[in-house]
C-alpha cells in the first residue's frame, strides 16, 4: 500500500524504535523525566525559544496557545482555510469561549498580507464588538497545498501586530519542511511569534506528539492547561525518545519529499481534467483539482485504493503527501495507478 493520505502515517524508524525500547524515564507530571525534559530543551534550543513543552497532539498545542493568549469573547484572526478553525472541532469556541474571524487570502495562496489581517482586526472598535485576541498564522499552509510564509511576511505581520499589542501564535505542524523550502532556520522562522507549536508526528515522522514554545512564563501556564485538557503523560520519555530521533534526523530528509512532491505533480498534471501547477508545490503536499474529469474525487480515492495507493478527498479536490515511507519509485507507481483510474470511464 502506498500511503499518500498523510505525512502522519509514518511507521517508527528503526532508530526511533531503537531509542524507545531503551530510553531512561520518569513521571513528567512530576517534570521528572529526563528523556521528556531533555526533548523540551533540545527543541527550545533549536528554535531560540525561552522554553518548550511536550504535547500530545498538534491541536492541544494549538489550542493551549489560544487559550493562554485570548479572554473568552474575544476573536482569533485566521486564513480562512486555518487548520486552528477548521480540523480542530470548535476547540477555540469549547476550550477559549473565542471565535474565528476567517480571512480569504486574495491571491489564493492561504498566505495572508498585513493588509488582508489589518481590515479583520477590531482595535478599540464599538463595545459591542468582539475585539481581536490574537492572530493566528500557519506554516506550512496544509489545506492551502502546503504554501509558505516567508521570514519577511512573519516579521512584517508580527511587527505590526505587536505595536498594536496582540500577540501571534504560529502553528508550524509543518515548519521543518516550510524552513528546508525557504533556506531557512525554523528559529529564524518562528523568531518574532508569541508562540509556536509544531509537530513530531508529521514530516518529522516520530509516532506521537508535538511542541509548544514560546517565554518560560508562557510555557509554565501552558503546562497547568496541558493537564487540565488531559494531556499531563507519566513515562512519556518512550515518545519523547523517538520525538528527539525525528528531531535531530529527520529535517535532513525532507528535501527528498518535496522533490517527490514535484514529481507527482508534474506527472498529475499531465492528465486530463486535472489542474495543479507544480510549479507552486514547494513541500511536501500535492492538491489537485479533479472536477475537469467530472468524477467525484472520493470516487477517484476509492478506485486508486484499489490499485494499492491512498490518498484524500476533499470536495472537488484530492491531497496527496509524501513522507519518508514513499520512495520515487512509489511515486511513479502511484501516478500510473492515477493514469490508469483516470483513463477509465
Ligand atoms: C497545519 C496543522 N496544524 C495542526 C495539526 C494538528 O495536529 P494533530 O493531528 O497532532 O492534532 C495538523 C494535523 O494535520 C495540521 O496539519
């Protein structure tokens, strides 16, 4: 099976497994296990940050953000297509009492000017208004087809923000690939932000668990929320073990799967019916437009599993990732599997 669904069904490396079968623990309730501790401060170290956590999940580490950055009645500035408002149940709503202010980027590219953020902002607007608590930014882009937020966008967007004095929390579940995409350093990346959460589990490949970073304050209180939503583990150093593998070995890897990704594109965009420029896919995800074949792409999904290769549909589009458990020869298989669903009438 070629598993394109996502870059979250990676299996373990055999050194991630290694390194949890022999990894030394303790109670991280009680912030006394070492493989966990040590996970925090490698990753604080990588980023520049004051201090990290370990989360469960990506959409705990995000919504701890909201929550320690909004007061319930607030708003949350978002691209329209966020993750944080759309793939996290009404989290911000049930967790924060907040809502999303969504906001079309215009280009199409799930990025968004200051401009487009300035017009949804309510500074000091009428008392019946909802006012702004936070921004929120995502880099990469997942549901935009993993587009990027350059480091100049980021400082321009939270430069304007803080002198208006609301904070930015970016979830960067994907920020090793937007880094490796843009010659950049995640630390570089995510320097001027409030906040930053990106996850182990995705293109870094660790089986479980994300990061959220930011001042030591902001961590400490995260920690309180972290265990109110659930999420305080006991010998969590097995998953920080293969977290702190994924970390030091895996960012190495992903210039392989964006190239993989140009490659499937370029060969999905050959077919007829199909739109996507690969031109614009510079990570690690592949959106394409089906509705030129005039099939369903949840139909397309279903024929192409068939043929052994999974991957997404959603509306009239499909989502392919790849990973480090899709070589160029998957690929390839792939896009004849494609070729051949496609041709089919
Ligand atoms: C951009 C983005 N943010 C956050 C998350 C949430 O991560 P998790 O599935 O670990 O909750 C995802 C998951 O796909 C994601 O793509």
């Amino acid at each position: 099976m070629i598993d394109l669904r996502s870059d979250t069904v990676t299996k373990p490396t055999p050194a991630m497994r290694r390194a949890m079968a022999s990894a030394e623990v303790g109670d991280d309730v009680y912030g006394e296990d070492p493989t966990v501790n040590r996970l925090q401060e490698r990753a604080a170290e990588i980023f520049e940050k004051e201090a990290a956590i370990f989360v469960p999940t990506g959409s705990m580490g995000n919504q701890i953000a909201v929550k320690l950055h909004t007061r319930p009645g607030m708003e949350v500035v978002i691209e329209e297509r966020g993750h944080i408002f759309n793939f996290e149940m009404a989290a911000m709503a049930a967790v924060s009492g907040t809502v999303a202010r969504p906001v079309k980027s215009r280009d199409g590219s799930g990025i968004l000017t200051w401009d487009e953020i300035a017009a949804a902002l309510h500074i000091n607007s009428a008392y019946y208004v909802a006012p702004t608590g936070l921004i929120a930014l995502e880099n990469s882009h997942n549901l935009a087809g993993g587009t990027l937020l350059t480091r100049a966008r980021t400082e321009e967007i939270c430069a304007r923000a803080h002198e208006l004095n609301l904070p930015v929390h970016l979830d960067g579940a994907r920020i090793f690939n937007a880094a490796v995409a843009l010659n950049e350093t995640v630390a570089a990346l995510a320097r001027p932000v409030n906040s930053v959460m990106f996850c182990l589990s995705k293109a870094l490949g660790a089986p479980v668990g994300s990061m959220l970073l930011g001042s030591r304050d902001l961590v400490a209180a995260a920690r309180s929320w972290r265990k109110l939503l659930g999420g305080g583990m006991r010998q969590a150093g097995v998953l920080a073990a293969a977290g702190l593998v994924a970390l030091e070995e895996s960012p190495k890897l992903l210039p392989e799967d964006h190239a993989n990704a140009r490659r499937l594109a370029e060969g999905v965009a050959e077919l007829a019916g199909i739109s996507v420029d690969p031109e614009q896919i510079v990570t690690n995800i592949v959106i394409f437009d089906v509705s030129g074949t005039r099939r369903a792409a949840d139909e397309i999904c279903a024929r192409l599993a068939e043929h052994n290769v999974l991957a997404s549909g959603f509306g009239s589009s499909i989502r392919m990732v790849t990973h480090y458990d899709v070589s160029r020869a998957d690929i390839e298989t792939a896009l004849q599997a494609l070729r051949e669903v496609i041709g089919e009438q």
